[in-house]
C-alpha cells in the first residue's frame, strides 16, 4: 500500500523556511547556525521539534492502516525455528542403548560467535551397534541381493547385482566318486520313514525339480538319465569324460534346483558306483619295466625267478575301497625250450645200436605260486584273492580273473617315481627252476582290464549344501548314525523384503532409523518391521514418520530386549525386516534410498525459559505481561484461581478439564488450584467466561481479557506462572555438519552431529509483505473458496513458503480431474524434502479447516512440493577474443547460475523456466561474438524414478521450480 505524506517537509526544508522567517521578522539578527550564537542554538532546537512533529503527523496513515489490519483480523504469524536432524553416535566400547533424553541441548556459533542453542524434540536411545548389510529378497521370485546401506539403491525391486540365491547340495565320496568312462551312480537316501525316502528320491529324479551333475574337466556335466527306484536315485553317464576333483580335491556329485518353500532333511546318504563295462588298467610294470599292453609284455620278464614283482595300477578301481574288483588278465604262454632233444647214444659200447638211444624230456618251468599284495600306507600286506589265484602258471584252461575285495586301508603309493593306487603279485615259487633241461613257460601279458561292485553302498564322507544364500558344510561324517542334513531349504513364503543385518542387538526405547528417501513412490500396501527374536519374526511397534517411506524421515522401534544372533544368507548377525504387507506389484516408480543412518531425532531450534511468575491485582482488566526472553514459541499460562472459587467449584472444574486443572492440598487443605488457560488468535472474539490470552511472540508480550472479551485474572499473589520456550528465526538456518557441541555431558556419546541443515527458521514479515497480505484478508476472511484464496491463506500462516500456486481442476500428478483443487508450495530449503514434505503436511491441516469439507472428505484436496527441475545447458558459442575464451566461459556459466537460482526462482510456481532469457543471457555475456547453439535439458524425480528431458517448451512443467545445475560452455 502506497501511503500519503500529509507534509512532506524534510529538516533542512525546515531550517530553511525558519531562516527566511528569521530574516523577515529580524532583519537586525542574522541566522547563520554560528556555534557561539544563542539564537542559533535555539533555532536548531525549533527545528528538530518541530521536524519530530512532522514525522509523527506523517505516521499516522501507517498506525491507521496498521489499526485497520488489525480490526481485519490479521495477524503475524509466529516465528518458526530451524530444525534439522541430529545424529547421536555412542561409543564403540559400550554394549548397551545410550539414552538421549528429550530436550538435550546442542550449540553452534553465529557469525557474531553467539550460541545458538537447538532441543532434541523427543527422547531416543542411541544404539552402538552398526548397519552392515542390507538384503532384498523376494521368495516368488527367488531373489536374495546382497546391498551396501550407504549407497542409493531401490526398495523392494531388483538391481542388476548378483542373485545370491542358490539351491544345491553336494554329496562327496572320493572312493565310490573317482570314476571316467560310462558309469552308474547309485544315491540311496535314508530318512525317518522308507516312504519319506523314496518320495523324496522321486521329486529328486524330477527334472522339473532340478538336475544332477558332477564336475568334469570342462565343468559341469549333467547325467545322461537320472531315475528312482525306491528310496535310490540312479545317475548313469554315458559319455567318455571322466570326474574331476573339486577345488578342494574331492571328488562329489551334486543337484541343483528349487525346492519351493519346502525343506529336505537327510538322515543318512549312501553311495555306490559301478562302471558300464570294463577299464583298462593305468599302467603295468615288471619291476621298474613298464609294459605295453598294446604290444604285450612279460610279467616278470622272460626268466621269472623268485620275489621277481609285477605291478598293477587303476586308480580308479583300486581306490574303490570296500568295493569287490575283477581283474581280468589277457595272458599267453610264450614256451622257451633250452634243452637238447637228440637222441643220446652210448658211445662205449663196442656196438652201437640206435635202439638203445635215450630221448631227453625236458622240464617246464613255470611260475608255480604267487603272492599279491597292497600297499597299506606302511608297507606291503597280503591281499586276500579268488578265482585265479595264479594266473601266471600258464597251466590254466579257465578264465584267468582275479577278484578280491578292496581293503579299506589300501593307500596311495609311488611306483617307478608314479603315484597312484597299486596291487602287485610276487613270485613265491618258480617250479623246475634249476632243471637241466629246462622248458620256460613264460606268461606274456597282452591285455588287462578290470572292474568294480558295490554290494552296498558306502557313507558319504562330505556334505555341502547352498541354501537361501547360506553354506552347511558337513565333513567326516561317514560315521555319524543321524546325519541331519538340510540338503535343499526354500526360503519362507512372504512378501518382498529388505533384511538389515547389524553387527550387535540393536535394541533400544526406541531406536531410530532415519530413510533418505528420493522422490516420491507412493506404495500401494502397508510396510512392517519384524526383528529376529529367537525362533521367528516377530512384529515390533514402530512410530513411522516417513509415511510408508513416502518421503524422508525416521521409524521409531520400540525393541525393550536385546535381540539373538542369527544367520541368514550366509552371514551372522542380528536381524530386522521390513517387509510389505501384500504380494501386490508396485505401481510407477520404486522407493529410492540415498542413504540409511541410526540414531536420529529431529532437534528445534529452541531453548526452554525459567518459569516467571507475576501477580494479579484487584480486578485488573486488560493486564499486560512481558517476558523476559523472545521471540516466544510456545506458552504455557497457569493460573491460580483459588481466590475466586469454592472448593466445590474447583474439584467440579477439575472433572470437567481433566489435564488442564491441577489441584494442591496441605493438611487436606486446598492451597491452589491451577488452570491452564488458552491462548486465542483474537481476544476481541472471546466471551466474557472464557479463560484465554493473547500472545504476541515477537515483542513476547501476553495481554489477558477485560471482562467482555475474555475472563480477567483473579486477584493474587504470584498467582500467574508462565512456562514458555523461546526460539526462532532465520539466525537458525545452519549448513549440515556445523551444529556438533553438546550443552552439558552426555555419557558414552562419542559424537554429536546435524546428520541435515537446520533450515526452516523465519522472521517476522516485512511491512511489505504484511500489507501486501493483511489486505487480502478482507476479501478471504479465513475461508478458501477461490483460487486466491488458497494461495493467500498459505502465504499469511506459513511465512516458510516461498512460492505457492494453485491449481484447479488438477489432481497432484498435474493431470486433469474436475472437481480437484491441488496447492503447490515451494518451501524456502529446495534441497531438503522431508522439510518440504512436512510443510505440505501442515499446509493440508490447515486448508482441509478453511475449505469445503466435502472436498477434504473425498479426498479431492491436494498440497504437493514442487517439482524441482535441475536445469543444465550445453552452449556452444564463438568469441571475438580467443585469449579470453576461458574466463568468457565462467562468466557465461556465473551468469546462467545467477538467471536460474535467481531470477527464474523469483518468478511463480510453473512459470519459473524462460528459454528465450537464456540465449539473451548469453548474447549479452561481453566477448561473445555469436551464440551457435544451446541445448537445455532438466532432471527432476517422477515417483521414485529419475528423468531427464529436453527443455524446449515454457509451461511444459506447471508444478515445476528450478534450480542451477551443471552449465557445460563450448568455444569453437
């Protein structure tokens, strides 16, 4: 409002009109303002008085506007404090919750070095222990993802991390388990009933469940056929590849698959194997002579003689420790005959008759015993054989097969510098060995092959099992009688989660977790939070003040008992889930985390007076009382009535306000009787019995009723007490990290910080701004109908919005709805939405007050932040002055900062963008010769998910504000 000078004379016009009077009515004194003139000193006197006159005379259109916006109701609104969340870190040393009680006092200096002091607005216990882990899991889906806490990342939706969810166990049996060549694989499972194991061997043998495999030189490889018979699992591999070991040098098989969200427990598991066929030997020497069964080879050489050795190596059947082996040898007789077989004559004989002539017959030499034998780890033992105990004799028209049970202590051993797993046979007795005539039966090995049988199965020696994102790892267990082994576990049929796993309980009254949330996704479904308690999740009571992490804020957990360790995924710790409550897919975007941190409570720039007490004359109308401090946030008048009633009145006022009357007796005498009375907006519009005041924050002033309007204080002695706080203003908008000194000590809190700025704090209007407001109100009157009058109400209670628009016809997505009325604000902090969020909150509570209840009913009222656009530019442009193209460019990126956060933010919700002012910013930047081109782009959040588009249209964005981002300046 533009008021009127009633006399627009300043000082000097005064003096000067003073000293032409004095000239015209004096014309003997002149008026120079000498110092040692009396008459001057009196005419400057005159003059400031009269001057004083003026000014007061020239105020009086602004008090009667003042009056006239006070007899329109209008108002300042009260100061608001800076708050902003503070976190409590406890010593690493202590075990247990530390408490923080409520109004604990912090400090930070101004720029004049004074304290500013801020108040926790409600007790917490700050927990020592440390988030380590974050896991999403989804059963349905089987999904379990392994999260860092401290980086963005979505809730309750997958990333492109690792999928740690596995189903498989691995059964590890080296004997039974060295095998190559076409081989079956025989899995018998024992569990509590024969009917339980050959069920389970049935959905084992199901390819729809999951597969068999062992690990090969190439990898995995799955099992040619895989049946069941009974409580057994038949695996047959029916190529050439053989097993090769683990990493850990064991040689297993293993199923992969999904169990659903049943559980399989193994009592007992026993292995057999058995070879399609026959294998050949590995090697076979005489002594340190290797042969070739390709080409045949002697035994024991071509003279076999006594202790003479011959070794047979398989490592693949002769490990079969417990298994029956055949050896079956491919033996020729290779006859040597030394002898002379003419016929002898008797040549002393006068007479030699050939009839008389002796033939020689010769002798056969032949291996006539053997002994085989295995090495035991020590030495050398005896190895107990059937079938042919000697096929060397080359006297045997049957098959020559050697079988014999594999000795359970037969052990690896080094033959001719080769380690393997060997039998030999020793030469016992050669027969004829020293005849004369000798005839040597040599055997002549042409080819051995062997096989193996189980006649039952042997004990698996290890188990490992990978469920769920954990590892049961079970070795030696060949003689354990009750195995329990959790070979497959699905995980717990439940909606998506994400499970915090902490290094310690993270028990506390409450403990505090503050959500960083990014964006706005609104969740379709109710959260949860559950923690690990022994034998289950239980449910634990919360206090969310995200609003189902909708913006960001803190969840309060009451958890009054120390939690137990437990491990899930594979890691130990102590565990809580928060969980949806439904299996329902989530809409738009997903709910985005910048960051997860403990032990937050929000603190308020505000201290906590003394008391101050004040007394009460008789009938004093209109009393007046000042506090000492200001500005004032919050009140709290009692006053002591006991004067003015009757016992019975006051216990019957006691009943009838429960909270607000306080009694107090001595000797069963009623000494006091305290009433806390209300303050009211407008002591004009109180009846004459209600007990209120009214309170002006800034001047911290309380000004009581005369009778008419509002009760009048009773007469009495410090019969008033006020308990008040003061606080507030802009002095209070701190930077995050600047508010970290504790008032007094806190035991075992290491450390105190403003996790955020403290922001939020304002002053009181500017005169401006009020009669810009105040004037309005006459049109509104409190209610909002129209358009103006939303916005006008916001912009006069809550002087901590920037901008504010209002849309009709718009629900808050912007889109068109008949019938809607959405209010966008823009909160003086941009950059922190819970703040903004909080705002919005508090603006809706009080519009769903002042408008068509029918609308707030039908939820058709909205009150939204803005949507904040980070504009970026990449300009290419030409200069006149190559030498100074590089401070041209920071004067071009200074002067698009300064048109976006200032002037753009200057101008109303959604009509903030103005392409056109960008080029001419540009062009008029000095050395600029010709702007080439200019590409604008914006990010902003849409329901959880980041965009970024072009920027080519003015109202391309009608809830949008703006705010400088990275402005990239190319010369060419």
């Amino acid at each position: 409002m533009q008021e009127p000078v009633l006399d627009p004379r300043s000082r000097s016009d005064l003096m000067e009109e003073l000293a032409a009077h004095a000239r015209a009515y004096t014309p003997e004194w002149r008026y120079e303002g000498a110092e040692d003139d009396p008459g001057s000193a009196l005419a400057e006197l005159f003059g400031e008085m009269f001057y004083q006159t003026v000014d007061r005379m020239n105020s009086v259109p602004g008090k009667l506007h003042t009056e006239f916006l006070n007899l329109t109701g209008f108002q300042m609104p009260d100061p608001v404090p800076a708050a902003g969340l503070l976190q409590f870190t406890a010593h690493d040393t202590v075990d247990a919750p530390v408490p923080v009680p409520q109004g604990t006092q912090v400090f930070t200096e101004d720029e004049d070095g004074e304290n500013i002091v801020y108040e926790t607005a409600r007790g917490i216990e700050s927990t020592p222990a440390q988030l380590q882990d974050l896991f999403y899991v989804d059963p349905r889906e089987e999904m379990i993802q392994r999260r860092a806490p401290d980086q963005p990342q979505p809730f309750f939706r997958p990333t492109g991390g690792e999928n740690l969810q596995r189903h498989s166990f691995t059964l590890s049996q080296n004997d039974v388990l060295a095998l190559s060549g076409p081989c079956v694989v025989e899995v018998e499972l024992r569990q509590e009933s024969a009917f339980t194991s050959a069920e389970t061997a049935a959905r084992l043998a199901d390819p729809a469940v999951g597969h068999w495999t062992f690990p090969a030189e190439g990898g995995e490889r799955p099992f040619s056929t895989v049946e069941a018979e009974g409580n057994r699992v038949i695996l047959t591999w029916e190529g050439e590849e053989g097993f090769a070991p683990l990493e850990d040098g064991n040689y297993a098989v293993r199923f992969t698959g999904n169990p659903g969200h049943g559980r399989t427990v193994l009592d007992g598991v026993r292995l057999r194997s058995r070879p399609m066929g026959t294998l050949p030997l590995d090697s076979v020497s005489f002594g340190d002579v290797p042969l070739d069964l390709e080409e045949g080879g002697y035994c024991f050489g071509r003279r076999p003689a006594d202790y003479g050795l011959c070794y047979f190596r398989s490592d693949r059947v002769f490990r079969k420790r417990g298994a029956r082996a055949l050896l079956r040898l491919d033996i020729v007789p290779v006859v040597n005959d030394l002898s002379d077989q003419t016929p002898h004559y008797q040549f002393n004989q006068r007479i030699i008759d050939k009839r008389d002539a002796v033939a020689i017959v010769p002798d056969d030499v032949y291996i006539a015993q053997v002994a085989w034998e295995y090495f035991n780890g020590t030495g050398w033992r005896t190895l107990k054989v059937s079938g042919s105990r000697n096929p060397f004799s080359c006297k045997q028209d049957m098959s020559l097969e050697v079988t014999f049970d594999v000795p359970g202590d037969l052990e690896e051993t080094e033959v001719n510098a080769q380690s393997g797993y060997y039998i030999r046979a020793r030469v016992v007795h050669v027969e004829n060995a020293y005849s004369t005539t000798p005839r040597w039966l040599v055997p002549l090995l042409k080819g051995a092959v062997c096989s193996w049988s189980y006649t039952e199965g042997l004990p698996v020696e290890r188990c490992r099992a990978e469920n769920n994102g954990g590892v049961v790892e079970m070795e030696e267990v060949s003689q354990v009688g009750h195995l329990a082994f959790p070979a497959l576990e699905g995980l717990e049929e439940h909606p998506r989660a994400m499970y915090f796993r902490f290094d310690r309980s993270p028990h506390a009254m409450p403990l505090s977790i503050f959500f960083d949330v990014a964006g706005r996704a609104k969740l379709e479904d109710k959260l949860h939070i559950q923690a690990w308690t022994g034998q289950r999740f239980e449910t634990v009571r919360m206090v969310d003040l995200t609003r189902n992490l909708l913006h960001p804020g803190v969840m309060l957990l009451y958890l009054p008992r120390p939690l137990p360790p437990h491990t899930l995924f594979g890691q130990t710790g102590y565990w809580l889930r928060l969980s949806r409550s439904s299996y329902l897919e989530q809409r738009g975007g997903s709910t985005l985390i910048n960051g997860i941190r403990l032990n937050i409570v929000q603190a308020v720039q505000r201290e906590r007076a003394a008391a101050e007490v004040f007394s009460t004359g008789p009938y004093e109308a209109d009393k007046v009382l000042e506090l000492l401090e200001r500005p004032v946030l919050d009140t709290r008048v009692w006053v002591d009535e006991v004067s003015a009633l009757a016992v019975a009145d006051a216990e019957e006022l006691s009943q009838a306000m429960p909270g607000r009357v306080r009694l107090e007796r001595e000797d069963r005498v009623l000494t006091h009787c305290w009433v806390l009375w209300e303050r009211v907006r407008e002591l004009a519009l109180a009846g004459p019995a209600e007990r209120c005041y009214q309170l002006d924050p800034y001047a911290g002033i309380i000004v009581f009723g005369d009778g008419i309007h509002g009760r009048v204080p009773p007469e009495g002695r410090e019969n008033i007490r006020v308990d008040y706080a003061y606080g507030g203003g802009s002095r209070g908008n701190r930077p995050a990290g600047t508010v970290n000194r504790l008032i007094g000590a806190l035991p075992r809190i290491s450390q105190v910080e403003n996790l955020t700025a403290m922001s939020g704090g304002t002053d009181r209007f500017p005169v401006e701004k009020a009669e810009a407001i105040g004037n309005k109100r006459l049109r509104h009157r409190g209610r909002a109908i129209g358009v103006r009058d939303f916005e006008e109400i916001v912009s006069q209670e809550f002087p901590q919005v920037r901008h504010v628009k209002c849309f009709p016809g718009r629900d808050m997505e912007g889109a068109y709805a008949p019938g809607h009325v959405s209010v966008v604000v823009e909160g003086r902090d941009l950059d922190d939405s819970r703040v903004t969020d909080d705002l919005c909150q508090h603006i809706y509570e009080e519009l769903s007050q002042r408008c068509d209840c029918v609308m707030t009913a039908e939820g058709r009222l909205h009150v939204v932040g803005s949507t904040v656009i980070t504009v970026s530019s990449t300009v290419t442009v030409e200069m006149e002055d190559l030498d100074q193209s590089a401070v041209t460019q920071q004067e071009i990126a200074r002067r698009l900062e300064e048109l976006v956060n200032v002037r753009w933010r200057e101008r109303e919700i959604g009509s903030q963008i103005q392409i056109a002012q960008v080029w001419q910013t540009v062009r008029d930047t000095p050395n600029v010769r010709l702007v080439r081109s200019i590409l604008l782009e914006g990010r902003y959040d849409q329901a959880g998910l980041p965009r970024v588009v072009p920027l080519e249209d003015d109202g391309a964005f009608p809830y949008a504000t703006v705010k400088s981002g990275e402005h990239f300046i190319q010369v060419i």
